[in-house]
DNA sequence: GCGGCTCATATCCGCAGTGTCAGGGGTTCA
DNA sequence: TGAACCCCTGACACTGCGGATATGAGCCGC
C-alpha cells in the first residue's frame, strides 16, 4: 500500500506546488509585493534590487509559471502585474482542506 | 534606492519562507494532509510511500522546522501531529496584505 | 536600415535540496 | 545487560535553484 498518494510526474508537476515553489523565496515574495501595488515593467523591477536584470527576468518567469503574474508587452517595456486571482484561488483550495484553516477562511 | 526590501540574512530566513519551503514539495504536502487526519508515528508514515525512512524523517524535520508539525516521543515511537495553527496565522498573515485575496479570507 | 533601448535566453558556477545506505542513540523488555 | 525496535544523523551522489555574464530578440526613433 505503498505510494498511494503518487500522482505526478517529473514534467507535469501539480498547479498547487508550482505556487508554493514560487512563493518559497525572498525575492519573489517581495516582487509580488511590488506588483500589488502597481503594474510595473521590469526595468522599474530590477532597480528596487540588488540583483541583475536576467535574475529578476527568470524570477518573473518562475512567477509567470505559476500564473502568479501576467506579463504583457507595451512597445519596448513589458509590463507585469499581479495575477491575484490565482493567489486566491490557490490558498482557498489548498488551505481549505484543513480544518484548522476552516474557521479563517470565508 | 536598490535592495530596499532585502531584509533577510542566508542564516535567519522569515518565518514565512520557510513555511512556503515546507509547502513547496508534494511529499511534504501528503505527509501534512496524513497527519490532518490523525497523528501518526515516523513507521507508519514511511509506510504511505516509496521512500526510505531517512527520507521521510528528513521531511519530517522540515515540517518541524516550519513549525507545521509537532512531534512527541512516546515510549519506542515518535507521534507527529498537524500544527494547523501556523498553516492558519501563516495564511492569513501572507494573504492578507493582498487585496485580491481579502474576499476569501473572514 | 541602423543604433539604442528593453527584456529574454544560453551558459556556467556554487550551493542547497532530495534521495540513498551505514551507523548510532533512545526506549523497552526479558 | 543485552537484544530488538524505532528513529535520527552523517556521508555521499545527483539534481535543481539562484546568482552571474554574454548574447540574442523585439521594438522604437532617426
């Protein structure tokens, strides 16, 4: 009865890990942050950093994945703004399968 | 006007980051939904899956980490319990400061 | 079309994460 | 005390992630 719960493969990971994936680092959390704020093209991105311009690229790619953000092209910026529908949706059904979390949730 | 937010240190990681980290791996994910139902020693955890028992104590020690579960020696065994209190304040603390995500949270 | 600006991709490197097996510490019981 | 059981830790291999630089692709303005 070992391995019931294996349901995925290597390639085709479940929606709700690529989010937690996603969240489970500094800079994106942060970005995100960035992104509720306003939508923001990523050069206005990298300079709230200390990183380089293709580091924050693959974060927002990694965010992307996760359809965190949504990127759209505005001439020669592309702008990112936040997807938070997703964020909902994602904490609504993962977290709603504990009771602990019942009474926090509407 | 660079690294405004960058607050954290390799050593000290935020409380929420580690919970994502914790999160961010599917066996992580079905050990936590297994203790959900009831509190289970180390054994019968490494029963549910294809993976050595160092491997699920290793996850077990992240969750601990994460301070997403509890654990208590009971004589020979060592019994983990859920500890949906940091699932819930983690939840409603990250969240929270999303707008999108208000509507779904009490 | 050309040069310049913006952003993405390719590649590399170091380190952290996830798996293994081997071994050891704690507990129980005879 | 010693054997048996349960679990954790150490050491190692392999993979993946997060940084960097170099380069390419897309979009302007001239």
């Amino acid at each position: 009865m070992a391995a019931e719960f294996i349901t995925e493969t290597v390639h085709s990971e479940r929606r709700i890990t690529k989010v937690f994936k996603a969240l489970s680092d500094s800079t994106r959390q942060q970005i995100l942050h960035l992104l509720e704020e306003k939508h923001r093209n990523v050069g206005e991105i990298v300079g709230k950093f200390d990183l380089s311009q293709p580091t924050i690229s693959r974060h927002l790619s990694v965010l992307k994945e996760a359809d965190l953000v949504i990127d759209q092209r505005q001439g020669q910026n592309v702008v990112y703004r936040l997807n938070d529908g997703t964020l909902s949706r994602s904490m609504q059904h993962f977290f709603g399968q504990f009771a602990g979390c019942q009474s926090a949730l509407r």
